[in-house]
C-alpha cells in the first residue's frame, strides 16, 4: 500500500503547529487520496472493539482512520457509534442530529442494523451506524432488558449473514458500562490506544481485568490482538519510555506503527473527515495508513 504523496516526514511533525497555508487541506474524492494498492481480505468478518476507559486516548480517532485506510484500500468496513458524543459519526462525514435512527434504536428498539447504516463519504464501501446523544440513557434503559449484553450482538450477526464485510470497528465510550460490555460480547478482537504519557497502563489493567471476566462468562472468543502507540512526542523521553514499556507488556500485539501527537489529526474532525482525506501527506496519514497495513496483514496471515 503506497504512502500518501509528499515527502515523508520526521514522526513529530514541527510544522504541523506552524498555522501558515505551506499545507492546503485535500478535498474528498482526489486521485491522491484514491489511489491505493488493495490490502488483503481476511476470511471472515474482523470485528474489532476499540476500548480503553481512559479517555483522550484516540479511541475514536484511531477507529475512524483505520477503518477509513482499510476501506481506501479496497475492503468493505463498517464502523459502528456507541459513544453517545457521536465523534465518530461526525469524523466520517455522517449527519446524527439528536433524535435521528442509529445505534440506540438497535440497542434499545430492536431494529435491524441494516435499517440505519449510512455511506460514509471519507471512502468507497465504508459505512457508519451513527450514534446520537439519545444514546446516553440507553445504560439505563438496558438494565432491565433480557439478554441485554447481547443485543449487538445478534444485531451484528444478523447484518453479517446478509451484507458480507471485511472489518467491523466498534468505537466506545470512555467508560466500562453496558454499552462497552455490548461491544465486548459482539466483538472477537479488541484493539487498545495507548498514548505516550504518564499513567498510561494504569487504566489498561483495569480494562484488562474487564476483558477477562467477558472471557470466561460471556465471550470466550474475545482475544487482545492489537495495541496501538498514539500521541507520540518523539521530542520527550517520556514518550520514549512509555513506548518502551508498551512494548514489553504486549510484545506480539503492538503495531510497528506509532501515531504521533499531531495538529492535523486533530483539526481533522472539524471538518468532517479523517486525517486521510483533510491532510494526506501529514505523518499522522501516514502513521495511520502503516498501522491499518498492518492490520491487513496479519489478517491475511491468519487467513493462510
């Protein structure tokens, strides 16, 4: 999968802070954006769940640019909101006004998930399940409910067996409520951010005490296959430290990629996309396209 055009970058990009026009945005739909070797398929559907409780982490940052490279790469993603925020909505490109169909009436009405699913325009055959702030009472609302960790999960099992999909991303709320749990029950691979700061592993362990318990009682599928670096300050040892630790915690699930700490990515939602179709040529394009490589990759070799 070839890099973006331009010249590659230092992994913190110094003029990225720098507010002079050296760097216009790129429009949806340019050849620059377009023009991607196709990453390999995995057999069946990877559903990810991108989960870490600690908020500010990236979660929803790194759901929708890896879901919006692998779909850049000819692969059939979709990416469901359960973050009642709706970021992820707005990141791709999704109108979600209060009140307008989505995850809640999934969750909560029962409703095929099909019914609700939109195009995202950031690439071809990405589509979004996009959440509304009416999403916020559904922790409520679901107490009572029979079955209730499970609702997304026959929801998504039903939608698989009629619209075949490569990659399937489930971005969460920063906390460990029912709807994270929803996610943990219908997912078969998490995906956690790390950023390189301080306190960073404390709120994974708690995670990672989360996930086990879905293991043994509700999903013994469930496996942590992917971590991925993020906010990288390549200027602080910190960063460099944390980094170091990462790695040595969870040394076969840490990407090679590293997403640094970036002005672009995070300009990016204001405009309705991803970094991959606002700044193409920005090293966090770039780092996001490496790690969604990566993905790709070790999906085919499960595959083979």
């Amino acid at each position: 999968m070839p890099r973006p055009p331009g010249p590659r970058r230092a992994r913190f990009d110094r003029d990225e802070f720098d507010s002079s026009p050296d760097s216009p945005q790129v429009s949806r739909g340019t050849t620059s954006v377009q023009t991607r070797s196709r990453l390999p398929a995995p057999e069946h559907a990877r559903v990810f769940v991108v989960a870490n409780q600690k908020g500010g982490v990236g979660k929803t940052t790194t759901s929708v640019n890896i879901a919006a490279a692998l779909a850049l790469g000819g692969l059939s993603v979709l990416v469901i909101d359960l973050d009642p925020q709706g970021n992820a909505s707005t990141a791709l490109g999704v109108e979600h006004p209060p009140g307008s169909p989505g995850t809640y009436d999934v969750l909560i009405g029962g409703e095929p998930l099909e019914k609700h699913v939109q195009d995202s325009p950031e690439a071809p055959d990405l589509k979004v399940l996009p959440a509304t702030i009416d999403l916020a009472g559904a922790e409520i609302e679901l107490v009572s409910v029979v079955a209730r960790e499970n609702r997304l999960l026959r929801a998504l099992r039903t939608y698989l067996r009629d619209y075949p999909t490569d990659y399937v991303f489930l971005d969460c709320p920063p906390s460990l409520g029912l709807l994270t749990v929803n996610a943990l029950v219908a997912a078969n691979e998490i995906l956690i951010p790390i950023q390189c700061e301080y306190y960073a592993l404390e709120g994974v362990s708690q995670l990672l005490r989360t996930i086990e318990v879905v293991k043994q009682e509700l999903n013994d599928e469930l496996e942590l296959t992917t971590v991925l670096l993020t906010m990288f300050d390549a200027r602080t040892r910190l960063a460099a430290q944390v980094a170091e630790e990462v790695r040595t915690h969870f040394a076969a699930q840490t990407l090679p990629a590293v997403i640094p700490r970036s002005v672009r990515i995070s300009e990016a939602p204001s405009y309705g996309q991803t970094v991959l179709t606002y700044h193409p040529d920005s090293a966090g394009a770039v780092s996001y396209l490496e790690a969604a490589t990566e993905i790709a990759r070790r999906g085919a070799k499960e595959k083979s």
